[in-house]
C-alpha cells in the first residue's frame, strides 16, 4: 500500500508533508528543478513505505492511503505513479 496526493494540493503545493517524509519519497521539493512547474506534489508508490506520517500535516487534507482515496480521485493514484516513470 501506497498514499496518494489527490486533487486538493493543485496548485497548493505546501511542502509540510514533503519535510515529514522520512524517505524522501514526495516530489518535487521546492529545491528541485521542475518544482514552479509542477501543478502539485507526487509520492512515489515504490518508495512509500506506508508510514502515514505525511497525513497530519498536510493543510488540506490532499494524502490518502490507497484504500481510502475517495472514487472522484481514484485517477491521482495513476497520476501520482506516472509522475515517476520518466
């Protein structure tokens, strides 16, 4: 199991969950290149280690596990996978 960036971090992008990630695995950070770019946040599914800790701090609520994405935003898992294959 993964979590999932959904619709609400559009164009938010508030890095709090990206800082609480202790593997690194939400992108792009406000240091990296493609990050003004980005319409939102990523997690990467294979680098996700399940731990939730990105859930609290998010000020909009945008982080969900994969068993509890709302249907309307079952796409962003696909979203959040493609953002990292290439």
């Amino acid at each position: 199991m993964a979590f999932i960036i959904a619709e609400p971090c559009i164009k938010v992008k508030d890095t709090a969950c990206v800082d609480a990630c202790p593997v690194d695995c939400i992108h792009p950070r406000k240091d990296e290149p493609g990050f003004e770019e980005a319409e939102q946040l990523y997690i990467d599914p294979q680098e996700c280690i399940d731990c939730g800790a990105c859930v609290p701090v998010c000020p909009v609520s945008a982080i969900f596990s994969d068993a509890d994405l709302p249907d309307n935003w079952a796409h962003f898992e696909k979203i959040n996978a493609d953002h990292f294959r290439g």
